[in-house]
C-alpha cells in the first residue's frame, strides 16, 4: 500500500488479510479459461489471485492513479483496465465484447452499491455469477426474507432475478484504512432466464417502486395510482397489506394485473 494514501471520496478501503483475501477468491473459484471483471480492484489484492488462478482478468478502476500502479503491475495479458467509472460505463457493451459468460466480482465502494447492484440487473442474463464485498447491512438488506426489518425494495428487486446468499462477514480490521461498518461477502446467482416470471421487468419496477414508495401506506394507497383495489385483490394479495410483508411472487402477480389493465 505505499504510495497511494485511500480517497475519501472514492470510499477506499483496501483488503489485505490474507485469510479473507483467500477465503474470498476460493467463494469465486475461478478456473483458467474463466472471464471474470472486477470492478474496484485498488491495489490489486483480489486481482492477483484471480488473474493467477483463471489466467485474465478484466477490472474496473475509477482512480487514475490505481489503474497506472495496476498496469504496470500486471501485462496486459493477465490484466486489461478500465479506467472509468462503474455507475457510468456501459456493461451492455462490455459484456457484448465478449461471446464467454461472465463473473462478477469487487469490493464494491458502499457509497454507490445499491445504484450499482441496479445497474448491472440488464445483463444478469450474461453473468453466470456475482460475488461482491458490501456493508453487512446492505448485505442483510439483500438477502432479508418479507416481514423481517430488512426487507425492502433492494430484497425484493435483487431476489427477482438473482439467487442470493450472504456468505462471512468481514470485519474492519481486514482493511486499511479500516471502515467504521463491518463488511460481508454476497453471492448473487442470475435465475436463468427460463425460470423467470413472465412479467416485463420495468413494469415489475414501477410496482415495487410504488409499493415500497412510503413503508407506511397499505398498498391499496400506494399503489392507487397503477392498480385499483379491486385488481390488487384479483392478484391475490390483500389491500390492506403493506410492501414490506410481500413475497417476490406477490409482486410478480401484481405486475400481471398491472399488464391485465
């Protein structure tokens, strides 16, 4: 870590305990032939690994300063950097660039997880697996079951396309500087397409976003302004209820009502 002082402003907290270093990349289980991006690679303590045991890798770096240290760390057989950042770059592209599936993986900067997690939903058919280091509670907030404390629009919008499993946590002194939070790895499996409820996916959006929109409203409020009453009880679903003690498939058979007209 010479060298380079951790910005604030880029939420930089480098990982550099071994055990979880290891415990991380095992999780992953990268083998050669693997396409696998990294997005936040810093100081390349998790790229190191991964480059070591799938032979490339792909990663994603927003400080200028942390891609020139990787690129001269690494050849750019083992190592092609993005310099850019990750809310900003087209991961449509990205992906299309290459034939093989794709593994996701970083210590994700907590000031932009959720907004980030959000916008690599549109390529979720291409990705065979995430595994992403976030704050615990952001973590919780994914893997929550309905009517727990946690459950929110992030579990509901997550677990619609994605298998999710909160794996170790890890805590601050595995970083430098340490965080004030604790961290946890999550593993986020894409559903195959196959499997997925026949619902347009904006749609199912719009009705999650609306229902989770005041915690407080019965749906039959919040919702008023795509679905009546009536068809909120055509969906199975109890007007008087609140968002936060509906299952996924409550709001899928929502968005199908919503569909109906």
């Amino acid at each position: 870590m010479e060298g380079h002082r951790a910005r604030k402003r880029f939420s930089q907290n480098f990982l550099h305990d071994a055990h979880y270093i290891a415990r991380i990349v095992d999780a992953i289980a990268p083998v050669p032939g693997d396409r696998i991006v990294e997005i936040g690679p810093g100081l390349g303590a998790l790229t190191a690994p991964l480059v070591e045991r799938a032979g490339h890798v792909t990663c994603v770096e927003i400080d200028r300063d942390l891609a020139a240290r990787l690129r001269a760390r690494f050849a750019p057989a083992q190592l092609a950097v993005i310099e850019a950042d990750a809310l900003q770059l087209d991961w449509r592209a990205l992906v299309d660039a290459d034939p093989r599936p794709v593994k996701v993986v970083g210590n994700l900067p907590y000031h932009i997880s959720t907004p980030l997690l959000f916008a690599l939903l549109p390529i979720a058919e291409r990705v065979t697996a995430q595994h992403f280091m976030l704050q615990k509670e952001v973590v919780d907030r994914i893997v929550a079951a309905a009517g727990s404390i946690d459950y929110g629009r992030l579990s509901v919008m997550l677990q619609f396309r994605y298998r999710v499993a909160r794996l170790f946590v890890v805590p601050p002194g595995a970083f430098s500087p340490p965080p004030k939070v604790h961290s946890a790895i999550v593993r986020m499996l894409p559903i195959p397409p196959a499997e997925l409820p026949r619902v347009d996916a904006d749609s199912f959006a719009r009705v999650v976003a609306a229902a989770f929109g005041q915690r407080r409203k019965t749906l039959r409020n919040a919702l008023a302004g795509l679905l009546s009453e009536e068809a909120i009880r055509a969906a199975g679903v109890d007007p008087s209820a609140r968002a936060e003690t509906l299952a996924v498939e409550h709001f899928v058979r929502l968005t199908a009502q919503l569909a109906a007209g």
